[in-house]
C-alpha cells in the first residue's frame, strides 16, 4: 500500500487559524515538505514550527525567487521524485500550503506531477481573501453578489471591465502595479471604496485604506479590497495599522 | 467597557475544519449566538456542539424560511438588541457562522446592527469555496487565474458573459437553476469541466461531475465548479460519492 499525499492548508499566516484537522496531521506526521524561497526562511514551516514533531523527516522545496520557469520546474521534478520514494514506500506524506493548497497554491506543481500515481487528500484552510475581509472589518459579500478575484498585473482596460462588474473584488499580485491600479481606481471613483492589508493575520500585518497607503509598491503577501455591494458602504476614514 | 462581539467562522461543516482560535473562543465562550431556521436544527450549533460549554447562554436567531425580507428584518433587530445588552454589561458574544463570516455570510447583519456601537472582532474560517475544491481533488486557481464567484441566478446572458471571461468559476445559490445551469454549459461546451458537490465536508456529501448529477435541483448547501485555467484539466470520469 503506497501512502497518502497529503496537501495541508495553514491558513494565512496566523497559527491559530490553523484548523483542527491541520494541527492533527502536522503533529503526527513522519514526513512533512514545505515550500522555501532561497532568500530566506519558509513562511509555511515557520506557520506550523510549534508543532512539526522532533525528527521528523523534512523536506524542503527550495525555489529560486526567478522570472524564468526552469528553475521552478527543476525543483519541482526533484521534489516529486523524493516524495514518490517515500510514498512508494508507504509513507504518508503531509505538505505544509500557505493559505488553501488549492487556492493559487503552489501545491498544485506538486499535485500535478503525482496525483495520477498516489492518493491525494486536501484539507482546505483559511485563505488570505477572507482573512484580508477580516483585517479590514468590512463584509466581502452577501446575498446575490457576484465576487471577482484578479491579478493585478491585467492590463488596465481588462481590468476596469471586470471591477465594474462584479460587486466585490480582491486584487492580487498588485506589488508592482499599485501606482497604476491607484489611478484606475481615481479614475474610476472606487479609491474610497479599496483598502490594502499587507501580510493578512501574520505579526506584522498592515491595514490601509488604498488612498492613504503610503508605498509605491506592495509586498508579494498583500491583497486590495475593493466593495461595492448594496450597501455601499466606504471603509472608516480612521482606517490604519 | 462594552464587550466585543466576535464573528466566529467555523468553516464548511466537518467540526475539524474549524480554526484553533475559533475552537477557544468558543470553548470559553459565556454568551453564544447562531442562526438557525425555523425548520429545523442550527447546522452552526451542531459544528460546534461538541465544545459549547455547559451553561453558556445561547441565543438563537431564529429566521423564517420565507421569501420576503421584512420577517428576517424584525428577527435579526430583535437579535441586535438582545446582543446589545450583552455587550453593553461588558459581556463578550461569541457568534457562530458557517464558513466564513464576510463571506456570503447571515453575520453582516448583525454587523450592520452593531458595528457602530461596539467592537467587533472576525475570525476568518473556510470556506465552502475551497472545501468544494478540495472534495472535487482539483486545483482551482493559480498564477494569474482569474476566479469569479458567482449566484446561479443570474440570467443566461449574464452568466455566459462573466463564465467566458474567468478560468475558474463557482456558481452558489444554484438550487432551482440547475436544468437551466446545466444547459447553458453544455451549449458552451463546459460541461465535462464542471463539478457539483453537495454539503461539502460534512457528514453527507456527495462529488459529482454535474453532467452525471442524478437530480434536477440542488440543495441550499451546493456549489458547481467550473475550470478552465492553464491545464485544462478535465474532472476524472470516475467521479462519484
């Protein structure tokens, strides 16, 4: 019997939005692989680092922070490979995800490269969309709502199109497009309606209404709200860290 | 000092898929507040019925199933001022709400109720969004995915529109659009991309391609999947309860 891969969601950032199920699995797993970036530490062991088990096999998928896919695609093969050996062997294995694995995870390069081959179990977590909502105490959606969940990086006419049809929206990978996403936003007389939360429920988080955010450009964990909905409420004008 | 009311998410129904902060909030809860329909049983209490501490005053929010809106009103003012005198005696209120509370959830009313006067804290929780994924074992959105969130009672044209122009669609609130809902995809060919699961996490789910759905209308906890994305993976043709 091979073993079971599983991918665990540790929610955004803040360990006690962990679920139950993923404090369950971490605590007693044999076998746990995180993504790392070669800059630094891995933001997903450090979420879960209380209760990864003393030795326990770990392994790290190292990612090199590049444009190019190469790289990327190389670690991810590697990965498959050490992960295959042991689920081959019959080990479980459980696969630490920032937020939900399947929530523009990067959980997915591995799901795709062994789902055909092993039995995968995802157990979902809390997501930065609605850990953002929360940071910024303003309702995402209700009712008959139509939700639209972006990249900041479309191109600007794509982008006014989608916001005006949808009620609500969340802006992903603004980073460097902020300045340009604030001018849309002018534009289009929703800047009193957005608000920025950098790294949502994490130790440093930051929350902002988009008008008053003061950098150019946004950390790689930050999301923009922007609500439309019945109600129409704008964000408190006292909104800040 | 006025106690605080917490908006509680407890996720997608499975009593594990609850936060750790939602488990002790609630496990130390003095005052607890849930929906509940007047046909039967609270599915929020029942999440959390094992850890409701003995002795806890609950208040029960009790909404008739009915179309019009002003019964609902009238129940959740009563609600809010029950809540109000808790809060303003300094007792805290823990509010439970299935998935998440700012999304799509009954909470926002009575956040509208008392936001201004007193202070509130959310818990983010998962959502049916991801738990649905998750039983259907398919990434739903990564790299630059565009994601919308939609009720399926939006009129054919509509709906055509905004699933042409997303990778990855979910569609809420399907229930008696279902017939209507299945033809429009088959006429846009997306039928063999598209999932329904019914109750996601909970005790009675069921995971069906939505072309093998056995029935002409879905539950209220239902959600149909529809992918695109990069891959264009299809469902597994094997894909059942």
């Amino acid at each position: 019997m091979s073993g079971t891969l599983y991918g665990v969601g540790l929610g955004p950032g803040d360990p006690e939005l962990m679920t139950l199920k993923a404090h369950r699995l971490i605590s007693n797993a044999k076998v746990i692989c995180y993504p790392a970036a070669d800059s630094g530490p891995s933001l997903a062991r450090s979420i879960a680092a209380d209760i990864i088990p003393k030795g326990a096999l770990e392994i790290s998928v190292v990612l090199p922070m590049r444009e190019s896919r190469q790289p990327a695609k190389d670690v991810y093969d590697q990965a498959a490979d050490a992960l295959s050996l042991q689920l081959e062997s019959g080990q479980d294995v459980v696969t630490l995800c920032e937020g939900d694995p399947f929530f523009y995870g990067s959980f997915m390069y591995l799901f795709e490269r062994l789902s055909q081959r092993f039995a995968v179990e995802i157990v979902p977590g809390v997501t930065s969309l609605t850990a953002c909502a929360a940071a910024l105490n303003r309702p995402l959606t209700s009712r008959m709502d139509t939700l639209a969940v972006l990249p900041g990086t479309l191109p600007d006419a794509d982008l006014r199109h989608r916001i005006e049809n949808a009620q609500s929206i969340a802006l992903m990978k603004v980073g460097r497009h902020l300045e340009r996403v604030k001018t849309l936003l002018e534009d289009m007389q929703l800047i009193d309606n957005a608000g920025i939360v950098e790294r949502a429920s994490q130790a440093n988080q930051t929350v902002h209404r988009l008008a008053d955010y003061p950098h150019a450009t946004a950390p790689y964990f930050s999301m923009v709200l922007i609500y439309k909905g019945d109600e129409a409420w704008t964000l408190p004008r006292s909104l800040s860290s």
